[in-house]
C-alpha cells in the first residue's frame, strides 16, 4: 500500500468514525426527547382526565426526527461520502501492480 495514500485514508476513516459519533448522538438526543415528552405527556393526561387522542413514544420520536431532519439528511450525505473516499482505495487495491507480457 502507498504510504502518502494511507494517511488521506486514515484521516477519511477518523472522520468517518467522527461523523459516525454524531449521528448516534443525536439519535440518542431524540429517543430521550421523545421519552421525557411521553412522560410529560401522560402526567398531563392524568391531571386534566381527559380521554383523547394518545400520543405514543415512537409518535413523538417521529416527529422529532422530522423536525431534525435537515441535520439528519446532511450527516447522512457526509458519511455517504466518507464510506466513497474509504472504498476508492480499496478498489484501488485490487488491481494487478503487474500486467502481464503479451
């Protein structure tokens, strides 16, 4: 493999990792959101007695991502991009250093 091409590679794969993070973070972010919501949610219900429409934690989880989700769809693309500058290497890799002699 070539030197100069691993260190582009590693720092690819760092971001990668980094990017990675962060979108696991905010998936975290929303489902203890959405948790605190369906909390707030039921205790309300039971102050008020009312029969309503109820709201469910995936509901609420929903409608948080849709609300994120432009950060969502941009930390997407970059790790989309991310996985392309990892796998160009690669197959880079697989093709023979030698041609043969015809």
């Amino acid at each position: 493999m070539n030197v100069r091409a691993s260190k582009p590679l590693a720092k690819a794969i760092v971001a990668r990792r980094e990017i990675q993070r962060h979108l696991e973070f905010l998936t975290r972010q929303i489902t203890a959101r959405a948790g605190t919501q369906t909390t707030t949610v039921k205790a309300w219900r039971r102050a008020r007695r009312r029969s309503g429409r109820r709201t469910c934690h995936q509901e609420l989880v929903d409608r948080l991502t849709f609300e994120r989700w432009v950060e969502l769809d941009m930390i997407h693309r970059k790790l989309a991009m991310q996985e392309s500058v990892i796998g160009e290497p690669q197959h880079c890799d697989k093709r023979p250093l030698h041609h043969p002699a015809t």
